[in-house]
C-alpha cells in the first residue's frame, strides 16, 4: 500500500512562495493518485481567509489553486483551531471545506501519517 | 534503512549544514540514501556559485562533493530552481540567462520525485522549512 503524507503549510500566502509550494506539493501528489493530506497550521490558516484581495499586492491569488485539491483528490484537508482562533478567524467561513481539528486531534493527525513535510 | 532527505534552507542556513551531517552519519551508519531532494530555498544548498568566507564552512561544495563522492541521486526541483536563479545548463540556454550554476552532479527534475522518494523510503527527514 502507498505510504501517506501530511503536507503541513505554515505560511501566510502574502509571506513569499512558501504557501504555493507547500500546495504544489500537494497537487503534484494528488496527480500521482498519493494518500494525502494538508494541515494548515500557524500562519498557514491565512491561506483559508475568505475576502482576500491579493492583487493589491501584485500578487497572484492562492485561493483559486487551493479550489483544486479536491479536484486533484486530495480530500483531507485540515485546520488548526488554535491558530484559526489565535488569528480571529471563523473556522465556519473558510474558502475550503477544511475539519478543524482541536490539539489532541492534531497529534492523532500526524501519528495516523506514514511521512511528514511541513513547510 | 532507506532514508529519504529534504532540504528546504539554503547552504548558509544551520539546518543545511544539519542536514548534511546527518546524511553524512546515515551512510557511515551502513543506512541507505534513497534520494536527496532539494526544494524552496534549498535549491540554493546546490548552487555552483555559493563562496563562503574562507574561515567559514563551505556547505554548498561540501554538498557537491557529498553527492558526487556516493554517486547520490540527488534531485533540485526545477520549479523552484528557475524561480531562484538556479539553473543548469539546458535551462540557462532555454531562458537565455549568462550563467549556469547547476552542472553535474544535480539533476533538475520535477515534485513527482519528491513523492516518489517518499513512498520508496523508511523515512522521509526534513530539513529547514520555515
């Protein structure tokens, strides 16, 4: 059987190309038909914001990308309650139909995965 | 074991040098290296072009002679490479850029490998990521 992984991105998709090669990965993965999943953790959960207006920064917008993973196959998508609450955002409102998961789920998450990449 | 290693931080940053020495004592280990792969800022760990100061550690020619001295598979993603200036010798002609810094023994290549080192490997240990 296929070994899975947990893709955790961390990065605020403003903060440089972290957040969209975090999510590449996930894609490429999804495309080779890979158990996967992605935990957006810390500054990550700003990827799920909804409103957001990147191209007043001259920025492309992540959101759209991130539609695709459930296109893609990658249906265990993951947000972390603490990091949503810390950063005032409402886990019922995000532009992925993510499960948030409280601490305790969080290390069932990563333990239930064969290999782990944070980024 | 079969290990898989990543490296996301650049050969100036502490966890590159880590991840070395840790490759280093995978193989003295009698372990496995399945397959390096370099991504985000890690594709600078690869890069021809690095001098360190002379009383510093050079890590990205330790790197390259790492890989070159255990004929390593060791794989810089071509996605984030392009987008940091890291480029081999087809790709510098291709985007008619004056300078390669990439030459053997890296291979330029594509995330696919990424996954395929994971689900090959024991383990897949990451180094750096922010």
């Amino acid at each position: 059987m296929a070994s899975s992984l947990l893709i955790i991105s961390r990065q605020a998709p403003w903060n440089g190309p972290s957040a969209r090669e975090a999510l590449d990965i996930a894609l490429a993965g999804g495309a080779f038909d890979l158990p996967l999943g992605m935990l957006f953790l810390d500054d990550g959960v700003f990827q799920l914001a909804s409103g957001q207006q990147p191209a007043l920064l001259q920025q492309k917008n992540l959101a759209a990308n991130l539609q695709a993973l459930p296109m893609f196959g990658v249906e265990e998508l993951f947000a972390c309650a603490h990091s949503l609450q810390q950063r005032g955002l409402d886990g019922s409102t995000l532009e992925l139909p993510v499960q948030v998961l409280d601490d305790a789920a969080l290390r069932a998450l990563i333990a239930r995965f064969d290999q782990v990449v944070t980024l | 074991m079969k290990f898989a290693i990543a490296v996301f931080s650049p050969a100036h940053a502490p966890s590159s040098r880590r991840a070395l020495r840790f490759a280093e004592a995978a193989l003295a280990g009698g372990h496995e290296i399945t397959r390096l792969f370099f991504y985000q800022d890690g594709v600078h760990s690869a890069s021809a072009n690095v001098v360190a100061p002379q009383d510093e550690q050079d890590v990205a020619a330790q790197w390259r002679s790492f890989v070159s001295h255990h004929q390593l598979d060791a794989v810089v993603c071509i996605a984030a490479a392009l987008r940091r200036g890291v480029l081999d010798e087809a790709e510098a002609n291709r985007y008619q850029r004056p300078a390669v810094n990439l030459p053997k023994p890296w291979e330029l290549s594509g995330l696919g490998q990424l996954h395929e080192a994971a689900q090959v490997a024991d383990r897949l240990v990451c180094f750096g990521g922010d």
